[in-house]
C-alpha cells in the first residue's frame, strides 16, 4: 500500500503497525485495520475517504468506537457521528541515553494481573488484558506487588512505541519510570529501531521528562473517537 498523502510512516502509526510488523494482529479489510480490543482499543485507515470508513465500520466490534491517530482533524464522514477528538503529542528519541539503569525484570502473560492493578492506579493510557504480548515490558516489584513498569506497544518499520508507563503513587520519586524508560530506550536502539511516544500536551510533568531522556517533539497528531450511526 502507498503512503498516499502520509510522507512518513509516523503520520499514520496504527496503519502501519499493523500492516507491517504487527499485521499478525491486525483485524479488517481494504483500507482500515483494528488491533484485537484485548490489545489495543486502536483502528487506522489508510485515506480519510468513504470507502475507507465504509471498510472500517465492518469490522468494527457492535457498540466500539473507532479511535483514530490522524495527522489533523478531518470531515466527518456520512453514516458516523464523533465522540472525542483532542491533540496528541508524538515525541521520537533521536539517540540513545546516556545513562542506561540494569532497573526493572521482564514481565510476562504470568504478571498480568499485576499489570492490570498497577494501571488501574496509575492510569498511563488504554492497557488490556493482552496489551503485553505486543512487546517487551520491564517491572520493578515490591515482593509480589509491582511498583512500576514500562512497554513497547505499536511497532512500525523502523520504530517502537514505548508505553503504559506507570508507576504506583507510593513509589514515585524514586526514578523508575526514567530509568525504565531509558533501559527500553537502549534496546530499541540496540535493536535498530527508533522509539518514539504519545503523550497528552498537557501532561507536562511527563512531557518534561520525555524530553529530559532525548525525546523530541516530532508533531501533534490528532486523535478521534468515531463511531457508526
């Protein structure tokens, strides 16, 4: 598929996850894609045009929304009504830290229950039941209770999205979701992708920190919630 008016992948980040490395989780047809809603609550299409949303409405799960990454705000097409739309911020490293912590354990299927706690506290974005089978997640525990912890989501040619980065209110302060962060930052580059973010613009105590570790801001994207009448 051609990236059409989309110059960069980033532009489109779910489309091309998941028509690239991610295309074995991809559900849809034609010009829009879902990732499984255990997974990701995300969908892409190619072109703002009807034939696309038209594509996005049949596989679309009876009573979701579509919530869509686009590069700025778009007409709404005939047949769908919008529920949310706000600015996103996409921040892209452009080298590797300098100082990397041996912080955090993998975490796997078994900690998923943990996972779950930890984000229902600390609220870092849309995390479900098998969001950690999309990439590699490190943990910091407290014996059996997990402290903080840090992911990879969207992969796309190239690049890696980190996410779920959260950490429990009784144990900010300490650094762990810098050094997590940055611990996920070196793999990346290690392993010859690029990593890159999304962050709501007002979160500016995680905007500060982002750009602290070498995260730039590389555009505001938009994201949509849409859904078919």
């Amino acid at each position: 598929m051609l990236l059409g008016v989309m110059e960069h992948v980033l532009d489109n980040p779910v489309w091309h996850a998941l028509t690239g490395p991610h295309r074995h989780h991809a559900v849809g047809r034609g010009s829009a894609r879902h990732y499984p809603r255990d997974m990701a609550p995300f969908s892409a299409i190619v072109e703002p045009s009807d034939a696309a949303y038209a594509d996005l409405a049949v596989d679309l799960p009876s009573g979701t929304e579509a919530r869509l990454f686009r590069p700025r705000e778009e007409l709404l097409p005939s047949g769908w009504r919008q529920l949310d739309c706000f600015p996103m911020l996409q921040m892209v490293a452009s080298w590797p830290p300098k100082q990397v912590f041996e912080v955090g354990a993998p975490l796997t299927e078994v900690d998923s229950r943990a996972m779950t706690d930890l984000v229902t506290i600390a609220n870092p974005g849309p995390f479900g039941s098998r969001t950690s089978l999309l990439g590699r997640y490190l943990g910091v525990r407290d014996g059996d209770r997990l402290l903080a912890m840090a992911g990879e989501r969207m992969r796309l040619p190239g690049y890696v999205e980190l996410s779920a980065i959260s950490v429990h209110p009784e144990a900010r302060g300490r650094g762990y979701a810098a050094e997590l962060t940055s611990r996920l930052m070196r793999m990346a580059f290690d392993g010859g992708e690029v990593p890159f973010l999304h962050v709501r613009p007002d979160n500016a105590g995680a905007v500060a920190l982002y750009r602290k570790l070498g995260f730039e801001t590389r555009r505001e994207l938009v994201v949509t919630w849409r859904q078919p009448l």
